[in-house]
C-alpha cells in the first residue's frame, strides 16, 4: 500500500491572518472613537465662542453708538438675542435680512447644545453702557454695577463657562 500524504482541505484562516485583522480593528477604533466623542467638545467650544461674540458685540456697539445694548437669555428655551434698550432685537450684523437671536432648540446644527445656566445677579440679562461696563437686570437710569456674571452652555457630557467680569466686561472662556 502506498502512503501517500492526505491534504487537508477544510477552508480556514490561519491564526495569523486572524491576528493581522484583529490589529487592523484596533487601530482603526484608536484613530474614530476620539473623532466621535470629540463632537460634543466642538459643538460646546463653538457654541461658546458665539455667545462670547453676541456679549463682545454687544458690548461694542453700546460704545461706538453711546446707547445701552443688552443680551437676554432664555434658558427655559434655550435661546438669546441681542436687543437694544428698548427691548428690541436687532439685526444680525453677519446675516443681515435675520434678528440676532439664537435658538439652539429650532436649529438642527445646534439641536446637541443647551444653555444650562445664565446668571447675572440673579437676572438672565446683561446689558452694557456707553463705556461697556456690564449691568445685571433691566435697563436703568441708575443701574448697580453686576457683581457677577455667568453663562453654561452644554454639549452632552461637555461644558464650558462664559464669564464677564464686573466693571470692565472682561469676557472669559473656561
């Protein structure tokens, strides 16, 4: 009887082509999770960014005009505007036919993002005079000096602090 050698053909992987894919898998979920968890953490230090730009402009044309300019916020709804001191909220200086308010509930870009908390004083409004000088509460023609003021903004797990300091309006990112 010949002896002849008997292959063994039963398709399979080897331990090392098995190895090589798990690696290749690895790698790859190093390189995307912080990609997708990052998300959270742009949204909120964009959405901050544009709040402090609504408080600096704000702020600006309260000077160049001499007329009081404020912010309301409204964390109920998760939006703020941009008024004059009457109240009313005013163009856009970017979009210009649009109101400078924000609504993070009505804008899909900003549906992830909510204002935790807008405190100034106990108010949600911050105003400026005609030297920029922050103001807590309504407009008035002898207004106590903010103490504090503070605004949360909120992107899942993610938050940053917006904070004007008292008397020169100093706006800060944490």
């Amino acid at each position: 009887m010949d002896k002849r050698t008997v292959k063994n053909s039963a398709a399979g992987f080897t331990l090392a082509e098995v190895l090589v894919v798990v690696v290749i898998i690895g790698i790859a979920a190093i390189i995307a999770i912080p990609m997708v968890s990052s998300t959270s953490g742009m949204q909120v230090t964009s959405a901050a960014r544009e709040i402090s730009s609504a408080l600096l402009y704000a702020q600006t044309v309260s000077i160049s005009t001499k007329n009081q300019y404020q912010v309301v916020f409204d964390t109920a709804n998760n939006s703020y505007s941009v008024c004059d001191a009457a109240g009313n909220v005013i163009k856009n200086p970017v979009f210009v036919n649009e109101l400078y308010q924000v609504d993070y509930d009505n804008d899909d870009r900003r549906k992830n993002l909510s204002l935790v908390t807008a405190d100034f004083d106990g108010t949600n409004t911050v105003w400026f005079d005609q030297l920029g000088s922050p103001y807590a509460g309504a407009i008035s023609a002898s207004p106590t000096t903010m103490n504090s003021g503070t605004i949360t903004v909120q992107a899942g797990d993610k938050s940053m602090n917006i904070t004007i300091e008292p008397f020169t309006g100093r706006i800060n990112i944490n």
